[in-house]
C-alpha cells in the first residue's frame, strides 16, 4: 500500500543513503524534495520505521518497529515552551553529561531515545513504555537528575515483573 510523508530535509540525503536497504526489506521509496513516497505491504509499520528514520533514528534502530512489542512516540518539545532556549535546555537535561540520563533511560527501559531538532522520539517495548514516558516527563517538569535515575532503578525491577507476565 502507498502512502508519503514529509521528512527534514536534513535527513533527506540519509534516506537516499539507505534507499536499497529498505528496499530489500520490502520498503520502497521516491523523494522528491523532503517528500517521500513510499509503498510496502504494512503500511502502519512502514510508515513508523520511516517517520522514526525521520525523526532521526538511524535505519538499525527504526527496524525494532517490526517487532509488534514495540512501538513509536514523538514528543513535540514546541508544545510545552515557547522558547529555542528553553527546548535547548530540555534537550540537553534528557540527554544529560556526555548522555548519560539518555544511556540510562534507554538501558533501564529496554528503549530507544533520539533527539532531533525540537523532538524526543522515543522507541520502546509496550511492557516499558510508560516508566520512559513518565522519565522525560519528569525531567521536562524540573525534576532532579538523581530522582529520575532513583525512579528508574524502580522502574527497571518493575519492567523486569512485567515481561514475566
């Protein structure tokens, strides 16, 4: 089934990078511009690899999307501030000293995280998804650096009883 989307433009040239490879996964794709048309069997999973591409995952990690436990969520950082400042300031807390509030929510949540313009994108398991949301969440209302990662020492034993089930 076809369908198209808008991409970065930035991001344009690593789609053409990657054109044969999607190819061979059963994605085809046209650019023209920063709008890509593209046309595969699962449409909902073909667009979700391609906006999480977009949004600035690189292909191997978009590919985790084929598995149903997994899913795609963009946070919009436009919609909670009205200033370049202030997103710069959010973005660096998520990705925290040489990205380690990023490395520890994504090693504790089984999760993807990737920042890109005014974006969070997240890809995680169903099973962990809420413990990455309320995480970002928490340091995008101002919480400690330290009360994230005590919550996510919980959340990892709570991630743990949840994939047992």
């Amino acid at each position: 089934m076809e369908g198209s989307l808008l991409v970065p433009k930035v991001r344009v040239e690593y789609f053409r990078k990657i054109k044969d490879k999607l190819n061979d996964l059963g994605i085809k794709i046209s650019l023209e511009d920063n709008k890509l048309v593209y046309d595969c069997e699962d449409p909902y999973i073909g667009r979700m690899i391609l906006t999480a591409i977009a949004r600035g995952f690189d292909l191997e990690n978009a590919m985790i999307l084929q598995d149903p436990d997994y899913s795609l969520y963009i946070i919009d950082l436009d919609e909670f501030f009205n200033t370049q400042n202030r997103i710069r300031v959010i973005k660096g807390r998520v990705i925290g000293r040489e990205g380690s509030i990023k490395i520890a929510i994504e090693e504790a949540t089984n999760s993807k995280i990737a920042i890109f313009y005014n974006t969070i994108a997240v890809i995680a398991p169903y099973y962990s998804y809420n413990y990455v949301i309320r995480a970002i969440n928490m340091l995008i209302n101002g919480s400690k650096h330290a009360s994230v990662l005590n919550f996510l020492s919980k959340a990892k034993d709570m991630i743990k009883l949840e994939r047992l089930r």
